[in-house]
C-alpha cells in the first residue's frame, strides 16, 4: 500500500508541475502541451536504462553451471538406456 502511495504522490506532484507551467506561461504554450510525451519517453529510456544495467550485472553462479552440466549429462545416459539418440559431441 504504500508503494500504492508514493506512486499516486509522484503522479499529483508531476500533474502539480504541469498544470502550473501551463498557467505561468514559462514555457512556451506549444512545448507545454508535449511535457507528457517528453515525460513517457524518458521514463522508457529510463526503463531500457535499467534492464541494460541489470543484464550488465547479471551474476554468473559457476556452481550452477556445474550442476547444470552434471544433469545434462545424467540425461543423457538415461535417454540413451531407453534408446534414444541424443546426438554426438
């Protein structure tokens, strides 16, 4: 819930934001009226950001991979009991 909350306060503050550089004319009437747009964009550049960074630093378990090996290889040797053609390596 209070995620909820933080979410709906930044979504007032933002509106807040907008709707007074409408009424103050600070910011020219036509590049006002793209805020929104500008604002999507950035937050999917943002997003795209975030997912780059995050496979950046995805870490590696070299254990798993071991382990991952070894089931693979029990696989195998069970496929090929029952008769089934795995492939060669």
């Amino acid at each position: 819930m209070k995620h909820v909350l933080k979410i709906f306060s930044l979504l007032v503050v933002i509106s807040a934001l907008w709707i007074g550089l409408l009424q103050a004319s600070i910011i020219p009437q036509s590049h006002t009226w793209l805020l929104p747009i500008y604002f999507v964009v950035s937050l999917g550049c943002y997003g795209l950001l975030m997912v780059g960074v995050g496979l950046m630093h995805f870490p590696t378990c070299p254990q798993e991979a071991l382990l991952l090996q070894q089931d693979i290889a029990e696989a195998k040797d069970f496929l090929k009991q029952r008769g089934v053609d795995v492939g060669s390596e």
